[in-house]
C-alpha cells in the first residue's frame, strides 16, 4: 500500500480543565463534525538523507499557535519508530487536512496527531493498540501543552463523552437531553503558555493547588450526577461556578467573560470558558435543539465569531 489514512475529531471541555493536569477528574465531549483527516504517503527519499517524513497541517487558519510543534512530531516518531520497528529508510509525507480551529481549546493538536499517528500505522499495516495510539499522541501533546493530562489524546479519539483522570478513561452512556453551544470568542489562546501560568501560580502556593484540585473535582463529580439524573440546573450552577474558578485563576479574557454573561443573561443554566483558556471558546448549556438554536444565536449577537451545538449523547447517535 502506497498511502493510509487516519481520522480524529475535536473535543470540548465540559468542567474540570487544568484541574485534570494535576489529577482531578475532568469532563469532556467529542466534537464528531470537526474533524481531522490525515494522509500518509509513500515519496521518494530525498538524495540528501534529509527528513524521511514531514507533516504538512492543512485547514482554517490564522493559526494562533502551530497544532503540531516540530519537536512533539519527532517525539511522536521517534515514539512510533520504538513501537513499531519503522525503518528510517522509509520517505512519508503526512498531510493532516484539519477542521478542528487552532488555539481554542478544541483539541487541534491532539487530533491533528491522532490522526497521523493512526495515518502512518494504516500505510505500514501496523494495527496499533489503544494504549499505544494514546502513548504516541501524547509524546506530542506533552510538547503541545507544556505538561499533557492525557485528556485531549483520549477524548479526540472517543466515540462517547470521557470523565478522564490520571490516564483512567470511563466512557460515558448518558441519555442527558441537554446541548452544550460552544461560541468561539475570535481570539485564540496557548495551551502551553495558560499550563505554565498555572504552574506559576502554584509553584509557591499548595494551598491554592490543593483548593482549586479539590473545588474543581467536587464540581466534576457532581456533573456526573446531574448528567445521570438529567439535572440540567445543577450541571449549569456547577459549569458557572467552574468558571469563576478559571477566571480566579487568571485564564478567562473580556470577551469570554461577555459571553458567558450574554449566556446567563439569555437563561442558559451555565457557561463557562472551555479548555486551556487565555481566548478560545466558552461553552453554555441549553435545554433542547430548539433552546440550543436560540443560545447559539444569542451568542454571535454578543460577538462569538461562530457557534456550534454538541448534544451529550454517543457518537453514532449525534451525527445529524
Ligand atoms: C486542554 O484541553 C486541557 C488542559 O487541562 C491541559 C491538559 O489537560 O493537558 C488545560
């Protein structure tokens, strides 16, 4: 075989982000319809015994930052290369053609490299385990972020919401009717850089760590049960409150902070920021299609650039 493909798609953050990089548990859904598509072809070597692969990102941009950094993809290879016995003296080009928005907490980096990962076992014919495709893609979000809690390697490559926690994945079966809107606020932010902010700001205060890991695991916990009980007021108080404790952290902006008012304002249950924060998206809850219609409305009158509606329900079920 001369090329293989590979596919993933993007992820949103419901509660529970940089709290998860520290071991709490978080909350996150697939986004099926932004998708990522890799493909990997065989080429001639190039006479200089320069780079026998090279990845070539295609899909909307401005980028804010680049999804793939140069040294998470030769971490990943070198990973691959461990993993599978991929000879050097094999010429790829990897193009990943991705629909998933760069620097808006979505999952860009982590699906772009789900998908070459999975791209380049299609055209060597390796059938690569879950664990390894998760070990690979990491290798790469470690760079990605700074310090990777796992959570955008599984959850861009899961077919179900995920409550993830320190590398332990429980799928969720939920029949929760609401809709969670997520609204990009036109700006993109670092992962890597918002990481680091946190890191900082811990470094010297335990206490601070300790609070923020334990209030935010509560928060997650209790998601849970509201999404089993279909708690739509209880899921939201607690997406609200996680805001705040995002933002008390220093990772929210004016614009995602209008937002999430607009949201309340406009009688969702909940909004908060989502993902690694300093720009990027926020995400609101909304009762049904109709209400979720209407929220996503709302929020491009209040600036949100482009909107989309995720419902919390399996994969194969939420394509329409
Ligand atoms: C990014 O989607 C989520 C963070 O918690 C980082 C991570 O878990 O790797 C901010």
């Amino acid at each position: 075989m001369d090329s293989g493909t590979g596919r993933a798609h993007g992820k949103a953050i419901l509660l529970g982000e940089h709290a998860v990089v520290y071991g709490a548990p978080a909350l996150a859904v697939p986004i099926p319809f932004l998708t990522a598509t890799a493909r990997a072809t065989r080429v001639p070597c190039p006479d200089d015994g320069g780079e026998g692969i090279s990845f070539t990102i295609a899909g909307p941009g401005p980028a804010a930052s680049a999804p793939l950094p140069g040294d998470g993809t030769r971490q990943m290879l070198a990973e691959f290369r461990e993993a599978t016995g991929f000879s050097d003296d094999l010429c790829v080009d990897v193009v990943v053609d991705c629909a998933v928005p760069q620097g808006r907490g979505l999952g860009s980096s982590a699906a772009c490299a789900r998908a070459a990962v999975l791209a380049l076992a299609d055209l060597c014919g390796f059938g690569l385990d879950a664990a390894t495709v998760f070990r690979l893609v990491q290798a790469s979000e470690n760079v990605a972020h700074g310090r990777a809690s796992g959570i955008d390697a599984v959850a861009t490559g899961s077919d179900s919401p995920v409550l993830f926690r320190s590398g332990v994945v429980q799928e969720l079966s939920t029949n929760f009717e609401g809709r969670f809107v997520i609204a990009d606020s036109g700006v993109g932010g670092s992962t890597k850089e918002a990481v680091e902010l946190v890191r900082r700001r811990f470094e010297h205060d335990a206490q601070a760590k300790e609070e923020f890991v334990s209030r935010a695991s509560g928060l997650t916990g209790g998601a849970v049960r509201d999404l089993e009980q279909g708690d739509l007021a209880g899921l939201g108080a607690r997406l609200t409150e996680n805001h705040v404790l995002l933002q008390e952290l220093g990772l929210s902006t004016d614009r995602i902070d209008r937002l999430v008012a607009a949201a309340l304002m406009a009688g969702s249950p909940g909004a908060k920021i989502s993902g690694g924060g300093l720009g990027g998206c926020v995400i609101a809850l909304a009762g049904g299609p109709g209400a979720a219609e209407e929220l996503g409305r709302t929020l491009r009158e209040a600036g949100a650039t482009r909107t989309w509606i995720v419902p919390m329900r399996r994969l194969a079920s939420h394509v329409d």
